[in-house]
C-alpha cells in the first residue's frame, strides 16, 4: 500500500510540475498577444522576460534545475570541459579514485570517480550534509524546497566558507539544489548559484563575505551489482578573485571659507581585487578544489564505509563517530579563530602600533560544557584570540609541520600550555608565571584514529611538567594536549598542512570543550609531484651530496627552493573581564615569539639553507661530521676486531655518507653521567623519530626502559675497561614515546686523535617498531 501511495504521489507531482509549465505558457501567450495589439506606444515595446527562467516563481526554478541536471551531467560523464588527470595522483589499488582537473575553462574545476561500500541513498544523504566532511564550510542552511518531478526535490540552499587565512575575506554561496533520479536509477544531486543576494549573510558580517558562484556541479551515484555505489564528483566554482568597488575621487579646495578641505567631485565602479596578488592561485588553481572539495568527499566516503564495517579499531574504546566529532570540533574552532565572524561574537581590539599581530575579542564565547563541575572564571569573560599570517619562502610545508608536531619544545611556552590548561579547572585562571613551571622535554603522542590514507591524525599529547618549589613537587603538573595532524604523511599532496590543538581534561569526557589553536601552511606553487616531506631536519640532505654547494644545486631541487606558502598562526586564550588588557598584552607577545620560533625553524630547513655546513653547525662543540664519523669507525675497529663499514678504506665526506646510509641505527652521545645525544645516522633519527635539530633533548636514559637501563648500566664498568660492550636484544623507546625492537646493539667509546675519550657510539641491529 505503501508503495501504491508513493507511486501515485510522484504521478501527482508530474501533473502538478506539467500544469505549472503550461500556465506560464499560457501567461507568456497572453502577454505576446496584449504587446502585439498595442500600437500606440510602440516605441515603448519591451520583450518581457522569459517566465521559464525567473527564479522568482517555481516554474523558473523547474527550468534552472532541469539545465543545471544537464549541464552537470555533460561535465560528470562527458566533455563539457577539457578535463587533465591530476598531478600527483597515481591511480591504482589505494588510490582514492580517478582525479581530473579543468583547463581553460571559466572558474576553476575538479572531478572525481570512485568506487565505495555504501547504498547510493546513503551516499547521498552524507555528500548533501557537506558541514560534515567539508572542513571550509561553516554553515549551509535551506532557505526553501519543494517537490519537483520525478519523484525530485529542489532546494534555495545558502553557504557560507571560512577564509583560509587571515588575509583573505571569507565567501558564501546562494544556490538552487536539485535532487532527482534518472532513468537508469541512478541518483543525482546538482547544484548552481542563482543570482542575485538572497539568503544573504547577518547584517553583522556583510563585509566579511564575497558572493562566490557555484557553477553547474554535483553528484552522480549508480548502484553497483552485489552491494555499493560508484560515485561521480564535479565542483566548478567562480570563486570571485574580483568584486566591485565604489571609488571617489577627491580634490583640494584651495578657498578659505571652506572648512572642509576636500570635496567629492564624482564617483565610479571599477572592479579590484579580493585577494592580494600573491595569494590568487588559492581561488585560480583547479588543483586546490581537487584537494579541498572533490578528493575530500571521497575519502570521507571511504572512510563511513570502513567504519560501518567495522575495519577501522580506535583507541581508548571511542566510537568512530565521537572521534570524529572531535575532529571537526578541532578543525572548527580554528577556522572560528582565524576568519572571526562578528555575527560570532569577535570583534577586534586596538594594537601597540605594530599591526604584525592581530588581536580580536569575543566575549560571548563560552567554554564550559554542560557536565562540568563549577565555573572556569570567577568573573565574566570570554575568549581573546591572537592571530597573524606570513609569507614563507623555500620552505617545504610537510617539512614545517612534521617539526612543530615532533618538537614542541622549540617554539612553545610551558606556561602559557599550563595557562591554558587551567581553563578547564573548576578554579579560576592566572596569568601565567604566577606559578612558575619548568617543562621536562617529555612529550608522549598517544595516536587515537587516523583517517583512510593517513592525510589526518588524531592524537593525545602528554607534556610532562616539573614544579619549581619544593610544596609542589608531589602534585601532577602534566598537561593534556587533543591534536589534528593534517598533511604530515610523506606522500600528502594536500592543499593545506595543519597542526590544530586544545587542551583537555584528564578524564577526557566526550563533551570537553576545546579552544583550537594552532598552525597552517598552505603552498601557493603546487609542484607536479607534491613536497617530498620525508627529508629530515638535520644532515640528511647534505649527507646525500657531500656539500652546501652541490646540495643547493642537487638534492634540493629548484621547486623547493621557490616554494612559496603562506603561514597562519591563531592561538586563543581565555580570560577574566578584569583581565582582559593584560590577556590581550600576553597572547600578542606570545604569538611574536611563536612567529619567531618558526621563522628560526623557516630558516634551517630551508632546502636553500640546510647543507652540510650548516649541519656541522649543529654539532657545536663537536668536531667536523666527517672526522666523527672517521672516528667512530676507527674506535670500532680498534675496540672489536671488525669494521663497522664495508669499505673502511673510504675517508672525508665518502665515509661520512656510508655512515649516513648504513641500515643499522648508528648513535653518538656524551660520554658524561647523563649522557645527551649528539649525533645519528638517517636509520637512528627514524628509530628515534626524531632530528638532528632536536636530537639533544634526548638523553639515553629515556630510550631504554627499566630493564634496559639495568642491563646497560651493569655493563658500565665492562664498557670502562674493554671499550665496548654488546647488548641483548630488547626494547627501547623512540622520541614519540613508541617501543622499539632490536636484535642485538654495541656500545663502544669513540676515540679521537689524542686518543681520549669524546662520546659514546650505540649500533642497534635489525630494530623495528613494536
């Protein structure tokens, strides 16, 4: 019965949808004739609109929907547009579908084909939820909709985007949706802007957002034989680099019965630009959109399937969709902070002079959740957010991000995390260094979900702090971190790099409120193949050439060194109303010496910096790289009989970089009571996930863990007397707090040329995670 409801429903809706296209026929006639007859006013005689495109009344909207549907369709399965596969993306089995890109064509678009274990009707209704899995869209609203034919739907939809950085104004969106199936019963969802402003945004934040176009796109879903869909994907956008501008020219008035020294004397439009010059290729590159929008909702696609079948297995017993959650919440949050709507709350407070820093208000802006217990101040406040964004050049973004995940502890404030953290307790906040905190260089990553192909991680950070007065000794002061790790993995191609964080609770309750802070890169020259992110931050390049010169000129190629991005930075910090000048005077210092820190960091990895002198310059106090290395291959020989490498005979640089490449993990600490590692070949920095940059944060206590410590300090005194000393096979810990395996390790003294002592060398054999 059910059924014969629906069908005769649809049947309905098919003679309602032929009625309305013959009354606006009828209408069209009746006005033709009306004109015809009147001679009188000829010259008065206009040709009225067509009434099938009026977006104003639903027989226009039918008609725009109907060409929407078969301009998408041309695009999806035909040759609308001259579509190019994608740089970067290779086809084949892990490949999250088969990419294309647009050329030459108005606007910039992307299209995408994959295959996913979901129902189409499923697919469906995630793809049109597009806040869910599209990290730049802050808000999607149906302003109307209504039935069409077919069984069909047609929605006024209007979107809103967050701006990628704090130098570009945020974009929105006024379409027409339209939901139909075709013959075959395949689903289709398209999608194009109408004109004009409706659905327009607050009043608050008009001159936030610039009206973008969303030409003919959408989505084309086939069921498959045996379960599944195959999904088809175009987005073509206008994302309006220009917009109208009203212009006034001005004159001086030479009289001095004027008060007012200037006049208007006319005014014109003419168009400028939204963006500035170097930052166009966010909104002209159809390879951004790819990586944005269209890939995006693929992989998101992918990864409800294997959740729903239950491949994927998260940590500490959380439901995929609640990490999730906290994914977005993160992501969100950030996005918050940098585009600061008004109709948000944020407003922006006065500067010091120096407009590097921006600094914006919001105290509307609540961070307890319902669950918590107390208050988090005892006056009214809110949340002050610190923001500033930066041109980087020959910096690889992977590179960057990797380093400010892996070391915290070079560019950020224990107290001001340990500020931060106290938000979430029951007690109100200080500033910070009313309670002095010394950070211990302990950093525990513990991984919580990741997605499909690694592009996003989720993870818990442990910063283990130690108090600097003895009554606080015994009292906890290690700092919980949630972090979004985005780009990281060696063969992202992203369009942005992200390191997104906020401080939680111990308990971690699925409610916790989160204040994002954090870091993005976004590249501005897309390179053929993407940023090779897996070149450490240390000797590992200038190993692979043997000098500065050629390293320049070799490994580092002239894509990296003209790689331009640009670097947002946003960190909030919440506050008392009382102390809201002073919270504004700290966040503001602090993001200064964040910028600082990085543009230091900017400065070593650059490919057109690092070479080996300046890897050399990191082993301050050491001799050259390659007489160490020349020293501890002797030492090895001297100590065991055997030589460390095939070809001892080598020497200077040749030696140097077979020390480099050798596949067992080669280390070199002081020889002191709490020995610092100084040195380690590319297989020691992997094994300690670590680099030479942050190489001596480490000691080589923290590796081992009890057990090791004991057989390696027992040993000690053998180690004194014969030079060396071999180790069973056991485990130690990397940087990242991961356990390690190893077969078998040697400790020996490295011996220089007055033949006293100037570290320890380690070889741990066949080592592997656990």
């Amino acid at each position: 019965m059910n059924k014969l409801l629906m069908e005769e429903n649809e049947r309905l809706q098919k003679q309602v949808s032929q009625l309305v296209h013959e009354n606006a026929h009828m209408r069209q006639q009746l006005q033709n004739t009306s004109l015809a007859n009147d001679t009188s006013c000829e010259s008065n005689v206009t040709t009225p609109p067509n009434p099938t495109r009026d977006a104003s009344n639903p027989s226009g909207l039918l008609s725009i929907a109907e060409e929407t549907f078969t301009e998408f369709l041309s695009k999806a399965t035909g040759t609308a547009i001259d579509w190019v596969q994608m740089p970067g993306m290779k086809p084949g089995p892990d490949s999250v579908g088969i990419v294309a890109i647009s050329h030459g064509c108005r606007g910039v678009a992307a299209r995408a084909c994959g295959l996913v274990n979901l129902e189409p009707t499923k697919v469906i209704e995630i793809l049109k939820d597009r806040p869910s899995w599209f990290r730049d869209c802050r808000s999607l609203e149906v302003f109307t909709m209504f039935p069409a034919g077919n069984g069909g739907t047609i929605e006024l939809v209007y979107m809103q985007m967050y701006a990628p950085t704090t130098l570009v104004p945020a974009r929105d969106f006024w379409t027409l949706r339209y939901t139909t199936t075709t013959e075959d019963g395949s689903l289709v969802v398209c999608e194009r802007s109408l004109s004009g402003s409706g659905g327009g945004p607050n009043a608050a934040s008009t001159h936030q957002l610039v009206r973008a176009e969303m030409l003919p796109s959408g989505y084309l879903v086939r069921p498959c034989e045996g379960g599944g869909s195959i999904v088809h994907i175009v987005d073509h956008l206008d994302l309006e680099v220009w917009f109208p501008l009203f212009i006034c020219i001005l004159i001086l008035r030479c009289t001095q019965s004027i008060r007012c020294p200037f006049m208007i004397v006319s005014g014109f439009f003419f168009q400028a630009r939204s963006v500035p010059e170097v930052l166009r290729p966010l909104y002209e590159s159809s390879r951004v959109v790819a990586q944005k929008m269209t890939t995006v909702a693929l992989r998101h696609l992918r990864q409800i399937a294997q959740e729903t079948s239950g491949e994927v297995v998260y940590a500490l017993g959380r439901q995929p969709a609640v990490l999730r959650t906290f994914s977005q919440r993160l992501s969100r949050g950030f996005n918050d902070a940098i585009s600061g709507f008004n109709d948000d709350g944020w407003s922006i407070m006065g500067g010091d002079g120096i407009e590097d820093v921006i600094v914006a208000c919001n105290s509307t802006k609540k961070i307890r959740n319902s669950s918590s217990v107390g208050i988090a101040f005892g006056n009214p406040g809110g949340i002050i957010c610190a923001k500033a964004s930066m041109l980087l050049q020959s910096v690889p973004p992977a590179v960057l991000v990797r380093f400010l995940r892996e070391h915290r502890s070079e560019w950020a404030d224990y107290n001001i995390d340990a500020y931060l953290a106290s938000s979430l307790k029951a007690s109100a906040c200080s500033l910070p260094g009313l309670r002095p905190m010394r950070f211990s260089g302990g950093q525990m990553i513990m991984p919580l979900a990741h997605t499909v192909e690694n592009e996003e991680i989720l993870e818990v950070v442990r910063l283990e702090g130690q108090s600097l007065t003895h009554d606080e000794a015994l009292l906890s002061r290690d700092i919980h971190i949630l972090q979004l790790c985005t780009g990281i993995d060696e063969k992202s191609v992203g369009s942005s790099f992200q390191l997104v964080f906020a401080p939680i609770d111990d308990h971690f309750p699925d409610d916790t409120p989160l204040i994002s802070s954090g870091f993005r890169v976004i590249p501005l020259d897309m390179k053929t193949d993407g940023v090779s992110s897996s070149r450490t931050l240390d000797l590992a390049s200038s190993l692979d050439v043997g000098s500065a010169a050629s390293q320049a000129s070799g490994d580092a190629s002239p894509d990296d060194c003209n790689l331009r991005s640009v670097l947002t930075i946003a960190f909030q910090f919440p506050y008392e109303m009382h102390l809201q000048e002073s919270v504004a005077t700290m966040a503001r210092q602090y993001v200064r010496s964040v910028v600082s820190a990085v543009q230091r960091v900017s400065m070593a990895i650059s490919p057109s910096q690092s070479g080996l002198n300046a890897g050399q310059r990191m082993l301050s106090g050491f001799p050259e790289a390659g007489t160490l290395a020349r020293w501890v291959c002797q030492s090895y020989h001297y100590h065991l009989g055997a030589e460390l490498l095939n070809q001892s005979d080598e020497a200077g640089e040749a030696l140097l970089k077979m020390l480099w490449h050798h596949p067992d993990a080669i280390l070199c600490c002081s020889f002191k009571e709490k020995p610092m590692f100084t040195f380690a070949n590319k297989a020691g920095l992997d094994m300690l996930e670590t680099s030479l940059v942050a190489l001596q944060d480490l000691t080589l206590d923290k590796i081992f863990d009890e057990s090791g410590r004991k057989a390696l300090f027992s040993d000690i005194s053998k180690l004194m007397e014969q030079g060396y000393v071999y180790l069973p096979s056991g485990v130690c810990m990397s940087g990242m707090g991961r356990h390690v395996s190893f077969d078998q390790a040697v400790a020996w003294k490295v011996l220089g040329e007055d033949s006293n002592v100037h570290c320890l060398a380690l070889c741990f054999v066949n080592w592997s995670f656990v």
